[in-house]
C-alpha cells in the first residue's frame, strides 16, 4: 500500500497463542478466528483488499489511492501513473468463488441488510458484521462490493459506523449511495 502508515495485520497460531499465553489453542480459538474475533487483527483496508479478493475471483491486487498523478502546470500531464499490481492469486476453483459472491448478494437481497441496503441502481453484495474498535465497544459495520459489468468496474468498500445496528446500516447505505 502506498500509505507509510499502514499496519500490519495478525493471523494467530496455536505456536503463538502457547508461546504468549502459556496456554493450548482450543476448538474456541479457531471458531473465534474463523470469523475475525479473538486474536484476530485486521485493518478497515485488510477487510476491504478481502472483499476485493471475492469480487475479483480470488486475484489479490496491491491497493492503491491513486490511479495517476498529474501535473497541472504541464497542461495536465500525467506525471506517474499506477499500474495494477497481482499480489496473489488464488488456486480456489471458480465455482466457489461464484458461490461466495452469490451468497454475499443474498445478504443484500434477502439477508440481514436487506432493508437497509438494498437498491436497484447497482448490485451490492456484502456481509454485515461487527469489530472491536480499540478504545471503543463493538462497532457494526458492513463489508462490501459491488460491480458494475458494463464499465469493468468494481469497488470494494469497509464501512465502520458506531453502536446502533440500524441507524449503522442506513448511515452505510448513504455513503454507499453517494460513492456509487
């Protein structure tokens, strides 16, 4: 990423988790960190750069902020401009990855942020959950993509938003609405 201040994320170990804390990994531990809890450290871009991975089929390309710099002084040369970079790219079949992103469209269409999300301008697929914000309580938010074929497009948006559920989702669905 071309941000210098970018954190590291953290996947935990059983190894780690032994030589931290002086105590076994349990079914517990996995459960927790399958779905993001526990020891688990991500950031709002990690989160994001993931749900671009499942929009893209399983390509993990290196985010950037910039598409191009331009010069206005040279009549707005372009000046450097950033090519996509493939980071990685995954062996998972493109079966699975249809079923994920259907299943992802599903929480928009007829899951848990259907009424706040749902719209018939853009097709949003996503995934609602909750994260742990340091120094504050649990924070919902929504993970997202969405496509637009005709262009080729595709964004992926992370969207963290305070304490109440619904009045989270409908400020999510607003900014949603205004980048789309």
């Amino acid at each position: 990423m071309d941000l210098p201040a970018q954190s590291d994320g953290f996947v935990p170990t059983a190894q780690w988790k032994e030589r931290r804390f002086h105590e076994k990994w349990l079914g517990g531990d996995t459960m927790n960190m399958s779905i993001g809890q526990g020891y688990t450290l991500v950031t709002p871009l990690h989160v994001a750069n993931m749900m671009a991975m499942v929009c893209n089929s399983g390509k993990i390309y290196k985010p950037h902020l910039l598409k191009e710099v331009r010069d206005p002084a040279a009549g707005n040369a372009v000046i450097q401009k950033v090519e996509p970079e493939v980071l990685h790219e995954s062996t998972v079949s493109p079966e699975v990855w249809k079923e994920v992103q259907a299943d992802l469209r599903y929480t928009i269409t007829d899951g848990t942020a259907i009424y706040p999300m749902h719209n018939k301008t853009v097709q949003i697929a996503g995934k609602t959950g909750t994260a742990a914000v340091a120094g504050y309580s649990t924070t919902t938010k929504l993970d997202g993509f969405l496509q637009l074929p005709i262009q080729s497009f595709s964004m992926a948006i992370t969207t963290f938003v305070g304490q109440n559920y619904g009045a989270d989702q409908r400020s999510s669905r607003k900014m949603w609405n205004v980048l789309c």
